[in-house]
C-alpha cells in the first residue's frame, strides 16, 4: 500500500472558557472532571482537580477524574509546560459558573461560561487546596495495580503484536525479503504474519507478527530469522563530525539567527567549544497501544501526548472516518510520545487478524525507532572590557526538532531549513544577559537517526553552553561567578532566583577540603520561555581516578503560583536527576547510523546512588501558575559542570564526562 508523503500537520488550538465547560460535569451527586491534559507522571490530575475543588468548593472525594479520549472538543498536546499555566484559569471560570448554575438550582443543560475577573476565581488565590499538597489522585491506583497504563488494557480476545524492522537507520530504505514462515508457524502461540503493517518509520518498512502471549512474540521473531534488504549505507553516519561547528564555521555564516546582536571582529577572551552527544527520553514504560476495529470504526488506547493528531494520522493512514483515541497514563514521556507510531503498527495488525491487537515496544525498539535529543556542538566566544562582556558570538550546530526527521521528509526539511530553521533548535539561545554586541546563530543537519523535542527543547543544552562560557568569562574577569552574572543581569525575577539560591546553599562558604579528594561548587541560572526562571548551585567531588560525584544541589524556581508545591518540587527534582545525566552519563551509542542501544545498561541514566540530597526553594510569588516541568534543566546541567570546573580546574569539551578524562 502507498502511503501519502505529505504528513499529517497538527491542530493545537489555545484552550478558553468556554471550552472549558466540557471539561467538568455533575451528575447525581458528583462532579466528573475530564482531564484535558495526557498524564504523563507531571501529576497534572492532581493539580487541576485541586483547581476544580477549589473553584467548586467540592470535598476531594466528590470529584472524579477521567482521562479525555478524541470524542471530546480538541484540546492541544501536552507540550511545553503548558497545563498549569494555560489549562488553570480557563478550568476555574467553567467550575465557577458550573458552581453558580447549580446555586441557582439549575440540575440538567449546559452551562454558558462568562469569564469573571481572575481576582474572583477561588482557585488562583492561595490558600485552602491551592498552595497545599493533597493525597495524589490515582496514587494509590498506581502501586496496587489498577489499569491506568495501555499495556494494562486487555479487550477480549486481545492478541499480541510486533512489527520487526531491519537493524539498521531508519534514514536507509529497509525492508524484509525473506523468512521462515514455517518454523514460526510451528511454534506455540503463533497466530499471523503480516506484510502490510501500515507506513514505515521513516523509511523502514516492518514485517509484522501476531501471537496469543507476548511471551511468545520474541520465539516467533527468532524462528522467522527475517534477512533484510537494506539499500546502502545513512549520509553522516558520523554524526558528531556532520555537526562538528568549527568544520561548519569555515563554510561560511550560520544561516538562522537567534539573537542578531553584531559582535566585533577581533581577539576573544573567551574561546569555549562544547559538544553534547545524542540521548534518548529514557521513560521507564515503553510505549505501547491497543486497536480495536468493529468494522470500519477503530478505537486505540494508548499513551500519548498528543491524542488529537494520533487520530488524525491513523484517520488518514486508513482512510476511515469513525476513529477514537482514548488517551491513558504515561510512564515517562518528555516530549517523546507526541506522533503516532505503535498506534499504526497496533491499528494495522488489528486489521489483518481482525480482533484487537496490543503493541508494547521492546527497550531495543524505543532506542531504534523512537526519536532523539539532537546531539549539538556549540563555540562560544566572548570578549570583555572592565569586567563586563561587551562582545558575544554563540553559533551551534544541531538536528531537527520541530522539523523533525521522524515526520518530516526530506523535500519539507529542506524548505523549512532555508526559510525558517527550527525554533526548538534555538530555544534559549538568546542569553538572559546584558552582553553588548550579542549573536546567536545556529545551523541545522538531517541525520541518520531521527532527533525531535526532548525535556526542554534545546533550552537545556544551550543553557549549558551559555552558563559554562559565562563562568569562563567570570574567571577571566576574576569577578565571583555570583556576582559577575548579577552584574549582567536586568531582569529582577532571575535576580531574585540567583539571589536566592546563593541564599540557601550559603554560596560564600565553599566546600570543605577532603584529602586526596578534590571538591568544588558551580553555579548557574536561566529563564524558561520567559516565564519560568530557575537558579542552582552544586557541589561536587572528584577522586584521583577521576570517579565524579555530585554531593548537593540546592535549586530555587519561580513558577508563579504552585497550586501544588510537592508537585512542583517532584518536577525540579526530576530536572535535576536529568542535570547529572546530561553531564555524566547521557550518550546515546550509534553503529552506522543505527542506534546500537538495547537496554539502558547502553545508554545509562543516573541510578538513585547518584542522586544527592537536593534543596528546593519554590518562590513566593504573585504571579499567576507558569511551567514547572522543564524549567530547572536551563541552570542544573551548567551548575554541575561549573562545580566540576571549580574542583578539577579542567573545562571538559565533550559530554558525558569521562572517568579517564578527569584522572589525576
């Protein structure tokens, strides 16, 4: 079957009021609210319904939760660290209303939402549930095993699926020419093979099976032992020579800009090249999906942040009209779960075998076939006058995230990168400083492994750089990391972060001095989107062996009002978890374009014996609920690499660290 090569584009309409109100109902007693965000472990239920309680004045045990399916008015993806901050307030006016109507005696109709000043609404001033941290909702759901994941869906007369592909880059044509039917067949369990099993995966076609346990779904792919054909070999199977910026740099200008400061030609003071290798979402569930057909009508249920455009593709990929998608909870998702792939592999299967089919990928496929952080290498160069940077020049080169390669083919990249670039690139490459003349320009490559959107964006790595280049600058300045970044700083938000953490961590008081042990502290700061601002300071310790291990981070955030601020401080935590992988583990192995990966002792993530005790200081502030989910990641990372710095007197230019690297 052909398949169309113009992708599917996705609709993400800004949530109101009056949408809203078919967010939350009432009914005999109780208040249902359907959740117009995908749960995917940022507790989100939690917090909106401690929106509608307040608003309601509803006890928390009146107030069910159910997740939205795509039968409901659209709602856009779960991106961003959007939900508190855009899905609050509309939530708060539908309960208000809902709560006047019923005041008035009103039981039956719909409910007309008329926005009220945010000063009315109950739920956006602190005090009562808004502030606090109630029992997590489905909490105790999720430790006795009750059925909120996808892989928990069990229809009846559910089968088992998988759609192989070659062992190779999904940048490659592949497809399977041969296999021995027979002996799978032969086998316990089995139930189909089936050739047609919906688009490729870039352009990876699958051969798909179908058994009755999963269990026996790894025999059945051992006794087909497929032969692929795979035509040639990925371009830049290199990846991190495809992206090297200085190589880049001698060609020419970079061709999009971030920040379009015009530095001044001369000598640097500082001269820094940070290169940040692939790595992948790491989430502890991987993504799985159920189909169901009765017809020409298909339901799915599946984990995904963006159910909307799940239904669009499969509704296109099919050419059926009737599809549902019923959204369930995440284990783990970072940006990783936003197209349709297990999704069209489940619907396909379903299809053929004609009863409902599940479809959990192995930890092999989510590193083969998922999508990527874009590895990115960056030289930074400042230059300084009377302890100020008066000069900045900050170019990168990276891989697609918005524009991403996992759904955009070739012809599209091409025209986005000449006349647009990628804004996901260019998150946060504009510094939060006062610097002078400041450039920020960045430049695009399609590789031969998919990248797209990962925790932040690039506001992470880019942050990295421009708070490792600043401590550089601070030392050429012999000016205090903490006072040479106040000291360029406008912004009294971000003041009051850095303020503030150099506060709690007693910034003045260096680290005590351990003998054959070398110690240091870092800091960092940034801003997210321009609504969310974090500061961090870490203290680290480095062996003779080079054997590195962060001793403490203290992390003070502004995210406006937490609703709930145990919730808020999970999300900091979880940053910061991502901070010491970023700097000490995070690297994604490649053998010939193809992700060599296959379980995570490949492409480790930070264990809890890495993990230090972490201090967390929420703002008090007026501002309304902004994001929390990726905010940390833009000063985590760099605080952890300045304190590394501070200890060894070594500023390492490729990530992860290595052991080696840091021996004495």
């Amino acid at each position: 079957m052909v398949y169309s090569q113009v992708p599917v584009f996705p609709k993400r309409p800004e949530p109101d009021a009056a949408t809203a109100a078919g967010w939350i109902a009432h009914q005999g007693g109780r208040f249902t609210l359907t959740l117009p965000r995908a749960e995917i472990g940022q507790n989100i239920t939690t917090a909106l319904k401690q929106i509608a309680c307040a608003e309601l004045g509803a006890d928390w045990d009146a107030v069910d939760v159910d997740f939205h399916d795509t039968a409901m008015a659209r709602v856009k993806a779960t991106v961003g660290s959007e939900s508190m901050m855009l899905f609050a307030e509309p939530l708060a006016q539908a309960c208000a209303a809902l709560r006047d109507a019923m005041a008035e005696g009103r039981e039956t109709g719909e409910v007309t939402v008329l926005a009220r000043p945010v000063a009315e609404l109950r739920a956006l001033q602190k005090g009562g549930l808004i502030g606090a941290s109630p029992q997590i909702a489905q909490g105790l759901d999720i430790v006795t095993g009750k059925p909120l994941y996808a892989a928990d869906i069990a229809r009846t007369g559910t089968l088992f699926g998988r759609v192989l592909r070659a062992p190779a880059s999904v940048e490659v044509a592949s497809r399977p020419q041969r296999w021995n039917a027979s002996a799978a067949q032969a086998l316990p369990g089995f139930v189909a093979i089936v050739e047609e099993t919906g688009p490729a995966i870039g352009k990876a076609q699958g051969l798909g099976i179908v058994a009755s346990t999963p269990d026996a779904l790894n025999q059945i792919t051992e006794a087909l032992d497929v032969e692929w054909q795979v035509d040639g070999s990925p371009d830049r199977a290199d990846v991190m020579a495809a992206i090297d910026i200085d190589t880049r740099l001698d060609q020419g200008a970079l061709p999009h800009i971030a920040n379009d400061g015009s530095p001044e030609d001369g000598s640097w003071d500082v001269n820094l090249r940070i290169d940040i290798p692939l790595a992948a979402h790491g989430s502890i569930e991987p993504r799985a999906a159920v189909a169901e057909w009765q017809g020409d009508a298909l339901t799915i249920w599946t984990g995904t942040q963006d159910a909307f455009y799940v239904r669009d593709v499969l509704s296109d990929t099919f050419g059926v009209q009737e599809v549902v998608v019923q959204t369930m909870r995440v284990g783990g998702a970072f940006g990783g779960r936003v197209i349709a792939t297990v999704e069209l592999e489940a619907a396909a299967l379903a299809r053929a075998v004609k009863t409902p089919v599940k479809v959990q990928w192995t930890r092999a496929q989510e590193f083969a076939l998922g999508y990527h952080r874009p590895p990115a290498s960056h030289r930074i160069k400042a230059r300084l006058a009377e302890g100020r940077v008066t000069d900045w020049d900050h170019g990168q080169v990276s891989s697609h995230i918005f524009f991403t390669s996992a759904v955009a083919p070739k012809w599209m990249q091409r025209a986005t990168d000449t006349l647009i670039g990628d804004d996901g690139v260019a998150r946060g490459m504009a510094a939060p400083y006062v610097q002078g003349r400041a450039r920020a320009t960045y430049d695009v490559k399609r590789l031969p492994v998919h990248t797209a959107a990962w925790r932040g964006l690039g506001a992470g790595p880019n942050a990295l750089a421009i708070e490792c280049a600043m401590d550089e600058a601070a030392r050429v300045a012999g000016v205090d990391p903490l006072e040479f970044r106040l000291n360029h700083i406008d912004d009294t938000l971000l003041t009051g972060v850095l303020q503030r953490v150099a506060e709690i961590a007693d910034w003045g008081t260096p680290p005590r001095p351990e003998k054959g042990l070398r110690k240091g502290r870092g800091i960092a700061c940034g801003v997210y989107k321009n609504t969310s601002y974090a500061a961090v300071v870490a203290d680290v310790r480095v062996e003779e062996d080079g054997w590195t291990k962060v001793e403490k981070l203290w992390c003070a955030h502004d995210c406006g009002l937490a609703v709930n601020p145990d919730q808020v401080r999970a999300q900091c935590e979880g940053n910061l978890a991502w901070s010491i992988g970023m700097i000490l583990t995070d690297d994604l192995p490649l053998k010939d374009g193809f992700v060599a990966a296959e379980v995570f002792a490949d492409a480790p993530i930070p264990r809890q014996s890495d993990v230090p005790d972490m201090v967390i200081d929420l703002v008090d502030s007026p501002r309304p609920p902004q994001g929390a989910g990726e905010t940390a990641m833009v000063a985590g990372p760099a605080a952890i690499a300045n304190a590394i710095r501070a200890a060894t007197g070594m500023r390492m230019e490729r990530l992860p660290l290595r052991q080696e690297d840091l021996a004495v």
